[in-house]
C-alpha cells in the first residue's frame, strides 16, 4: 500500500460519491466497475463480481462495496479512507439540502426533484447490465439473466422468487 494508492482511491471515491442519486451505489456499478477494473487495474472481473455479492447480501446498507473494495486494494486505511471520502460530501450536500428544502421548498424544487426519475431509472438499467456481461460467460447464463430481467419488468413479483428461480436454473445448468 502507497499513499498515491490512498489518494486515488480517496479522490475517484470522494468523486463518485457525488453522482450515487437515487439509487445510491448500485446505480453507479457501471463506472466503478469501469474505474476500478478497466481503468487502475486494481481488481479483475471476477474479484469485483465477488465484492458486490458480498456487499448485497451482507446486512447493512448497500455502499458497503466501497469500503470493501479499498480493503481489497489498500487494506483497512484504503478501507476507512474510501468510506470516509464517499460517505463526506453528500452528507454535507444533504445536511445543506435538507436545511434549504424544510425552509423554502417550491414548485421549482419538486420539478427537479421529478427529473432525476429518469435518470435514475437508466442508470440502474447500466448497473443490471455491466453486471451481467461482467459475470455471465455462456450464452445461457446471459439469457437467464435477460429473462429474470424481463419478468420483472413483466410482473409484479417479489425479488426473492426470481433469484430463487435463478438460482435453481444455475444449478440445473450447472
């Protein structure tokens, strides 16, 4: 572990942290997968896929892949410091934020409030699929996911029943 490691991963997280709107981490799967992958090298495909399985089925709140991921890149300062980084200025957006709608909200404020709907809606369409492509190799593994995607959009079931189903075909297919 270096310190130009430390401050990497304190400046793309304390920058990232910015744009996690909506739909908080997951919505930005696709450009950490991108920065931390793709573009420092600092974990491959599988090891990235691995930290998120972890992050989503552990108890908790949903960031919990960016402490892991410094762990894995720094040890416990890359941890505590990329939490720290990424968890700092939205609080103090959303310390400001709040103070500003409780005294003065508008029509103004709730039409942009409105517009980040969309935005939010495709970013999570982008996490779904890097994941997808990042993790599913064989054809079959990608139409399962395409198809757990589609009843989703088709039906209104709980989550639960569509990763178990996935699950059982991911054993059938071995």
């Amino acid at each position: 572990m270096n310190a130009q490691t430390l401050l990497s991963l304190v400046l793309r997280f304390g920058t990232l942290s910015f744009f996690a709107v909506g739909g908080g981490i997951s919505i930005l799967i696709p450009q950490i997968h991108h920065e931390v992958v793709q573009q420092y090298g600092w974990l491959d495909d599988r090891s990235f896929a691995e930290l998120l399985a972890v992050s989503q089925a552990a108890p908790g709140p949903n960031f919990l892949l960016v402490p892991l991921i410094g762990w894995r890149v720094a040890g416990w300062p890359g941890a505590c410091l990329t939490l720290a980084a990424f968890l700092l200025g939205p609080f103090v957006i959303t310390s400001i934020a709040a103070h500003v709608l409780h005294n003065h909200d508008s029509p103004v404020l709730a039409r942009f409030r409105r517009a980040f709907r969309p935005v939010t809606s495709g970013l999570w369409i982008a996490s779904g699929l890097v994941i997808a492509f990042a993790i599913d190799r064989r054809p079959v593994e990608l139409i399962a996911s395409l198809g757990v995607f589609g009843l989703s959009l088709a039906f209104d079931l709980n989550p639960v029943w569509l990763l178990l189903g996935a699950g059982a075909l991911g054993a059938i297919i071995g």
